[in-house]
C-alpha cells in the first residue's frame, strides 16, 4: 500500500426539500403507495410540457453560493438518454454542458489540526428515476414511479480526496451544509443523500490518473468508507497480478463485504445528450443571487470560527458542535440559560450526552434530555449544590424520565455537604479510624490523601464537597 495513491472523486445527489417534483406538481412526500405519486409529466405521456419548479434553482443557488461557486446566468436542461425500466421517459432530464452551478470549493477535517480544500466542479439539477424493487415478487421486479421526477441536485468534486477517510470527511461536510441551508434533509436510509464514489489508484510519483471504477447509490457513511477501502485494495491486487482495472460501474454488497461488477461505465457521448426543447434556458440575474446570499443563515465554517473566537472553544470541540444544525442549536439553547459555562457544557453535549444518545440511537433533536434540564444540571455544579460524580447519578435519572435535576436532587437527599463543621466532623473521625495511614502520609507518603479523600466520601455517600475535603485534610494531616 505504501507505493500506492488512491484518487478519489465524489458524485453526491441531494434530494432537495420542495413539496412538489421539479417538473410537475406532484408531491414528494416519502412513504406513499407506490405508483400514487406520479402524474402524466412524471410518466412522460403524449402531449405533457415541463415546468420548471423555481423553489429547486432556488436552493441550487443557495448552495452554489453557499460554496463561494459560479453561478452561471444561463444554464440549459438537456436530456439524457438512456433505457431503463424506471425511467418512463426513455430520458432524464439533467443538465450538461451549462450547470447552474460551477466551480466551487470547501474544506475538510479529515483529523484533528487538518485542514484541506476540496474542489467542487459543479451541481446542477436533474430529476430523479423511479425505483425498481426486486425483492417482493418471486422470478419478477416491480416498479415504484413515485421517485420519478423529484429533484436532484447532484454534487461533483474533483479527485481531491486521497483515502476513504478524506472522502467520508468531504460527504459529512456535504451532508452538514445541505442540512444547514435546509434545501435537503439528508435522510439516507429513505434515499434523500446518496453517494457515488469514483476509485482508482496509481503508483506514488505518476501524475496520470488510473483508470476508475464508480461505486453506486452508497447510503451511509460507514459503508462509503468500506467501500473505497475494499475497491482501493481490489485494484492494486489487480494490478499487482498482472491484470488492468476496466473502467466499469460496481455495487457495495454490505452483506458479503465486497464490490462487484454491475456494468460496462458509459461516457458522456453515450447518453446522446441535447437541450431539450421543451424548456427554456435559466435566466439568473444578480439581484438573484444577491437576494439569495442575504438570506443564507450562519453556516457551519462560520458558526465554529465564532465559537473558537467568542467561546474560546477548542478547534475540536467547535468542529463537533457544528457537525449538524441540530447539535448546535441544542448547545446554542442550553448556552443562553448559562452563558459563563460554555466549556463545561460542550463537555457534557459531547460527552456524556452523545455517548447516551449514540447507546439509544437516538438523534439530539429526539433527546430525552432537553438543552433547559442539561443547563440545570451544570448550573448545579457550578454552585456546588452538587459534586460532578453527583452530576453523573442525576443525569441517568434525567434520562430515564425522573424528572429534571432540581426535582431529583431534592428528592435524592443529593445536596452536596458544604458546611465546614460538617465536614471537618466527618474528616476527624477518618484520621481517628487510621493512625497507620496518617503516620504514612507525615512520612511523605502523599499518595495517601487521596485514601482519606475516598473515606471521607464514603462516610458521607459522596455529598461532602471534594474540594474543601481536600483542603481540610491537608491542614489536618500536616506534622
């Protein structure tokens, strides 16, 4: 592997959020019947015109400007032929030589501390096919035609990446901006986010590009990094045994954890593609695009510069705060109730709340904890009504439905101890019980303390306050 580069371009179709299909006013709404959702212009009957859904070239140049893109002022719809059951037209309606939106550009984290461009060549629209579905019917396929005619804005990227970690980074940074500029909800598992993966390798060293395999329709990003990683090693194998890599579509089998042949790679020459004459060229002007940008929201990039700047935040911890709208609304939220204690709670949202909503699978927006009971909770360190191990017992309940962290603390008998008398009674009965570990610890054992420290909580079932126990001890166990 070490004498290997892997070249890696992304084609990404993000299914934007119109209530209605691109060329037709038929709904988009996921989960219907199959077959109920699809109208004339979406089956291609005779006699049917397209109409363009100004909504789509709307969020089409949200995103262009979203990625410091050309907007082109005239782009043209062509038709793409092909001939597959789920395409009733015998065409797709896509754009070619004139995208709406050019040459762009974003950045990646691949790790952290890296930082890396990646080129965007275009996104332009296209209307979506129906589905085929094998699976139901013995010996036969069914067609589902209520996909038909949605739009589609597909992302193209330069072969930047050069592993399957920098390509899964670029697709959540796609994923992320698109949920940010709400122009598609990047649900996956219903088909509204999709990846294709172009793969090939060269020896390190050669400029010349080797010849790729595209990887279809990969729908999470735990198996879009399988995927490379097993079509990268296929290849060199290939290679390496004296055989060439054929420039071929291939499917991700997840089951079987593998990649294989679906068909022949087409050129462009091969789709006969031509404007098509039923629709007008786009006309974008400035005042267009002007009007758009003013009302794009805070973007991602943005969003952690400010949390680094204004916060103080880690470049880490700011990156994950802004992976998705919906993480950083919740910080956001939570942060208005205790604006002082924006590092403490990053800890807790990143920490013990992901890690108990990734062990729910659970989504933030779904958490049973709300950003108002996490700001309590934290609020309750900061004024020592409890300990930060305390904390941890609360949050649990919280979780469970046992109501918010002032109910439980009250009802837990939780308060921390923090009444010096109290405290110092609790410590003099301790260094009373253990003569042998006091006479240990004036002997310069200091690993000691922290066997008092453990003491101390116990007697008090870890409500005495940590930091005065410390302090009293050591004033009471000096020589």
């Amino acid at each position: 592997m070490s004498e290997w580069e892997s070249v890696i371009g992304l084609e990404i179709h993000a299914q934007l959020a119109t209530r209605s299909k691109i060329f037709s006013g038929a709904s988009t709404a996921f989960g219907a019947a199959p077959n109920t959702q699809a109208c004339a212009v979406d089956l291609g009957l005779p006699g049917v015109l397209p109409v363009l859904n100004r909504e789509a070239v709307t969020m089409a140049i949200r995103f262009g400007v979203a990625i410091d893109a050309e907007i082109d002022h005239h782009s043209v719809f062509a038709r793409k032929n092909y001939f597959y059951p789920d395409l009733p037209k015998g065409y797709q309606i896509s754009q070619y030589e004139l995208p709406i939106v050019g040459k762009g550009h974003l950045y990646i984290s691949p790790a952290e501390g890296e930082l890396k461009e990646v080129g965007i060549t275009r996104a332009h629209l296209e209307e979506d096919a129906g589905k085929s579905i094998h699976d139901q019917f013995p010996e036969q396929s069914a067609i589902d035609l209520n996909r038909a005619g949605t739009p589609l804005l597909e992302i193209v990227s330069e072969p930047d990446m050069r592993s399957a970690k920098e390509a899964v980074a670029y697709a959540r940074k796609i994923h992320s901006l698109v949920r940010y500029l709400e122009i598609c909800d990047g649900n996956m598992q219903e088909g509204s986010f999709r990846c294709d993966a172009n793969v090939s390798v060269r020896r390190k060293g050669e400029q010349k590009l080797g010849t790729r395999a595209e990887l279809k329709n990969i729908n999470s990003f735990r198996f879009l990094e399988r995927a490379i990683n097993i079509e990268i090693e296929r290849q060199i194998d290939l290679i390496e045994d004296g055989g060439s890599v054929v420039q071929e579509t291939r499917l991700y089998d997840s089951e079987r954890d593998e990649t294989r042949s679906m068909r022949s790679k087409e050129e462009a020459n091969d789709y006969r593609y031509f404007p098509d004459p039923d629709l007008l060229p786009v006309a974008i002007t400035d005042e267009d695009i002007a009007h758009i940008r003013a009302s794009l929201p805070e973007l991602p990039e943005q969003k952690k510069q400010r949390y680094i700047d204004e916060l103080g935040l880690s470049d880490y911890n700011a990156e994950l705060l802004t992976a998705n709208r919906e993480t950083a609304s919740y910080f956001e939220t939570a942060l208005a109730e205790i604006p002082e204690q924006n590092a403490q709670l990053a800890n807790w949202i990143l920490g013990d709340l992901a890690g108990a909503l990734n062990k729910a699978n659970l989504d933030i927006a779904d958490s049973p904890i709300t950003p108002q009971m996490l700001a309590q909770l934290i609020s309750r360190i900061s004024d020592d009504t409890i300990s930060g191990k305390i904390a941890k017992e609360v949050f649990e309940a919280m979780w469970h439905g046992k109501g918010d962290a002032d109910g439980i603390i009250e009802a837990r008998g939780l308060k921390q101890i923090t009444d010096s008398g109290a405290i110092e009674s609790l410590i003099d009965a301790v260094i009373a019980a253990n003569p042998e570990q006091v006479e240990q610890f004036r002997a310069g054992k200091d690993k000691v303390l922290g066997f008092f420290v453990g003491q101390v909580m116990k007697q008090s079932q870890g409500k005495a306050n940590p930091g005065q126990v410390n302090a009293i001890l050591r004033e009471k166990l000096k020589p």
